[in-house]
C-alpha cells in the first residue's frame, strides 16, 4: 500500500493551510502537504485539502499522542482513505514534557497508542512517527512505515538512515528562509522556530547527541546552530541546502518556511529545487 510523497513536502501549521494554498503547492509541484502542530482527531482539514487537489498527498506531522484519541484518528485515517484511496499519511508523535503534564514513559505510551491503531485498522504501512533518538527510531523501523523527524540536520539523517536500514521511510523537515543578508536571517529564524523551540527538552537532547554545546544552544542560538537548522540566502543555496538531506539518505525532504509569507517561500524554493535536479 504505497503512497507517492514526492520530494518536496511543504509543512504548514493550521492557520495557513487551506484549500487554496493547497492547490497553489499542489501546481508549484510539491509531493506533500503537512500539517503541523498537533491537528485535531477529526483530521478534517486534512480531508478539506485533499478535496481541493488531484495528487497532493497530505500527511500530519504530527497526531498528538497525548491529545487525539487513538480511535477517534481510526476513524479519521479511515473515512479519508475511502475518500482519496492512497493520498494521506498519519504522522504520529509523543509531544513535549514542556506542553503536557501528563507526559511520561514516552516510549511507551506510543507503543500503546501504535497498538490502539492498528487494532482499529489503520496500516502501519500508512504510519510515520516523529523520531529524534535511536530508541524510537528504532520503534518507527519495527512498527510504522517510517519517520518524519524535524528541527534536525543532515547529520542526523545520516544517522537516522543507518538505525532505519534501507526499507523504511525518512522524512526529515528543515527550516527555510529566503533572506541573502545572513544577520537578518539569523534574527528571524531567532524570533521564530527553530530559536523558541531550543528550550524543549527533545530537540535539545537531539542537537546534543550531534554535537552541539550548551553554548551553542543558549540565547536562541549560536550562529553555528541557526545556520545548521535553517537554509537561508537565495532560493538556489537554500535549495543546496534542502537536498543535503537527500543526499545523507531522505526519501523526501519537508521544507518549513519561515518569514511573512510562507507561501511565498514555498513558492521560490520548490521552484529553486526543481532546477538544481
């Protein structure tokens, strides 16, 4: 039961997908859109965007464990395959111990809720997980179709690539800007993810097993780091950078635009990354 992802993937939070950005990513030839931060159970929008596309796939990046009823997403996954056979894929994630109080035994809680899911039918084939350690790498190789890891480097899909072996899909997401002058995209991508999110627990414990200091992730961000997790410059060098995750071992690589016009971006990097290919 495969499902086409293309390349490109554009991830967007709910307040900027719609129906109309799909299609305009859908022409300006990304393979998947993603919706960010936690959507809701229903997975409507989801279903909205595919109803305004032919081929766009659309994934979540990702189900919160902690928020979405395991049964209740079935039921999504389920009602959106009978409508657009082949075109959704279910990311699932654990969420932060900064956001949830209830959060713990991470791994396994997501054991459980991954049991729930396919006790209600959902395919693992069909399932992604937002792996950043090797212990739940490990878990979305033996259990799911794969990862969908973000705030991450090249590096770490190299890494990733080894634990996953070669059958499993990875989906790595990096942060983008179109910006040449290097102090202004530095201040933005501070301003924003990936800045803020240095004090969550998961990402930081993942940027140090690549090596960064405490220095690097103090202050939001030393220079060495802001330019590791965000490709900034001209659509051509932020393209470069994009498919340096292609070649560490991605099967697609999940572009997150920052600056005022996300869509904007998209635009000029997908179009920047069909060039270079």
């Amino acid at each position: 039961m495969s499902i086409d992802l293309g390349l490109l993937g554009a991830h967007l939070r709910e307040h900027e997908a719609n129906p109309r950005a799909a299609a305009e990513l859908e022409r300006a030839g990304y393979g998947t859109l993603w919706l960010d931060a936690s959507p809701p159970a229903d997975l409507a929008l989801a279903e909205e965007l595919l109803d305004a596309t032919t081929r766009l796939a659309v994934g979540t990046s990702v189900v919160n464990a902690w928020t979405a009823d395991a049964e209740t997403v079935a039921a999504s996954y389920h009602r959106i395959e009978a409508r657009h056979p082949g075109r959704f894929l279910l990311g699932v994630g654990i969420g932060h111990r900064e956001v949830h109080t209830e959060y713990a035994s991470p791994h396994a809680t997501l054991v459980s809720y991954l049991d729930r899911l396919a006790r209600a039918g959902v395919p693992a084939a069909r399932t992604v997980v937002a792996a950043l350690g090797p212990k739940m790498l490990r878990l979305a190789r033996d259990r799911t179709a794969g990862t969908i890891p973000g705030m991450v480097t090249p590096e770490h899909t190299r890494r990733a690539r080894s634990i996953l072996g070669a059958g499993a899909l990875l989906l790595p997401g990096h942060f983008a800007l179109v910006e040449p002058d290097t102090e202004r995209a530095r201040a933005v991508a501070r301003s924003a993810p990936p800045g803020t999110a240095l004090r969550v627990t998961n990402y930081a414990n993942n940027l140090r097993r690549l090596g960064f200091t405490e220095d690097d992730l103090s202050h939001a961000g030393s220079d060495r780091l802001i330019d590791a997790l965000v490709a900034h410059g001209d659509p051509a060098t932020v393209a470069t950078r994009l498919l340096a995750h292609r070649d560490a071992g991605a099967d697609h690589v999940g572009v997150y635009p920052l600056g005022d016009d996300p869509i904007a971006t998209l635009r000029s990097v997908a179009e920047a990354v069909h060039a270079e290919r």
